[in-house]
C-alpha cells in the first residue's frame, strides 16, 4: 500500500488548499494518528496524485491541507477490462468489487439476472460499493476510481461503445477449453468479462450473449464456481493475458 495515501473527490491544484473530512479524516487523525506538519498523498480518482502537507486540525471536523506538488497521469498504460456482473450477496460482491479494482477493472456493470437470488440495488449499497473501490485503489497504488452502473436485468444495460469484444464464463461446455495466453488468443482481445450468477446465465441470458453482443463463452474451471470467485478468476486471466500482449 502506498504509504499514508488519501481520496478526495476534488480537482487537485498545485499551492492549493483542500480539506478532508468523515473516513478520511478520522483514517488520518485517528487510525494512522498523522500530526501536523507530517507528508501525505491526496488521489481523486481522476488520474490525479498530490503530494501534501498536513497544515491543521479542526477538532474531528476537518483536517487542512496543503498540497505542494500535482503529478496528473495523462495515459494509462494498463489494461482497461469491464466487468458485468449480477446482483449477488453482499459479501460477495464486496469482495468482487475490492479484488477486480485491484485487477484494474476500470467498469463495473451491475445487473439482476433471471436466475439471481438479488434483484434490489439501492443507492446506500452503490455508496458502499464505491467507498470499496476507493480503499482499493488507496491500497493498490491506482489512479483511476472505477465507475459503477445497474440496470435490472443484461438486456437493459448501457453498454459503452468500447467494451467490444466481450467474454463470458461458459458452463455449457467444460470440456472444451477456450483459454491461452498468446497475444491473439481470444483472453488477450477481450475488452469486458461477463459472469452469471450462482445458477448460471438463463437462456435468454446466453442469447443476448452470443447473439446480440457477440459475447465468446470461456472455460475457466472444470467445475462450477462461485459468480465471485468466476469473476475475479476471470478477470485476472484478462488482465494476464492483456499484459503478455504488450
């Protein structure tokens, strides 16, 4: 983890001034117990990192600080993988969001399937999920905050226009392996992973897949995993094979 690293969700100007407050704040004053005077790192999620200086403490209200140096990263030079993933329990999903950050997902697509347990998503659990992404971008030294969207079912998402080409956990076929690792492998090429949930994509699910999105099914185990285990699997397969690409 990059040492004494916080979020602000500000533009982040060099000589200026900003404050933190809630998590942030007591993460700084109260868990590490920085003082006044001592050197910080301040992300925004934007591709900003600011070197910083503690300046004041105002009570457990706010902290002060002074930011010295800007250092903007203009090119990402890692791999950019989607991710559309269902609706699953908390905990697991938690956990998908934490680990694929980590992995360099730079879009969660959030759905409910047909066969999915989890149809609600609120605006608390979306802020929950964010403040997730943002420890994990704290802890693995990334620049970028990934972006979050949901829709209620596959067919409804907006999809951007580069996520092309897509690949998908494949159950149907666990003896026919699609996965390799040479630069035009069909791993290398993708742009966006897709899991199922715990019962499996339905058949409508498959359909829009294969048909509407030109989705690839890939083999990833020989047995039936977890959607959260798929995912970070999957992704960092995608991640992998991106990288020997380069």
């Amino acid at each position: 983890m990059p040492c004494y690293r916080f979020y602000l969700n500000s533009n982040l100007v060099k000589n200026g001034r900003v404050a933190l407050q809630g998590d942030q704040l007591h993460h700084m004053k109260n868990v590490m117990r920085l003082r006044v005077g001592e050197t910080v790192e301040i992300i925004n999620g934007r591709n900003q990192l600011a070197q910083a200086r503690i300046d004041a403490y105002q009570g457990n209200q706010i902290a002060h600080v002074n930011i010295d140096q800007v250092l903007t990263q203009l090119v990402l030079d890692k791999p950019r993988i989607n991710l559309i993933q269902p609706l699953i329990r908390s905990k697991g999903l938690d956990l998908v969001i934490e680990k694929c950050t980590e992995l360099g997902v730079s879009h969660f697509y959030l759905y409910a399937s047909e066969l999915g347990e989890i149809s609600q998503f609120s605006s608390a659990r979306c802020k929950k999920l964010t403040e997730i992404a943002i420890s994990a971008i704290k802890q693995c030294g990334r620049l970028d905050l990934p972006t979050l969207t949901f829709a209620d079912r596959l067919h409804n998402l907006k999809l951007q226009s580069n996520v092309h080409p897509i690949c998908f956990g494949d159950t149907r076929h666990l003896d026919n392996a699609q996965v390799g690792f040479t630069p035009q492998s069909t791993l290398a090429q993708c742009k966006t992973v897709c899991i199922g949930p715990e019962k499996g994509f339905s058949d409508k699910e498959i359909n829009y897949l294969e048909n509407q999105l030109g989705a690839t099914g890939i083999k990833i185990s020989p047995f039936i995993l977890r959607s959260e285990t798929a995912s970070i699997t999957l992704t960092a397969l995608t991640s992998y094979a991106s990288i020997l690409k380069q």
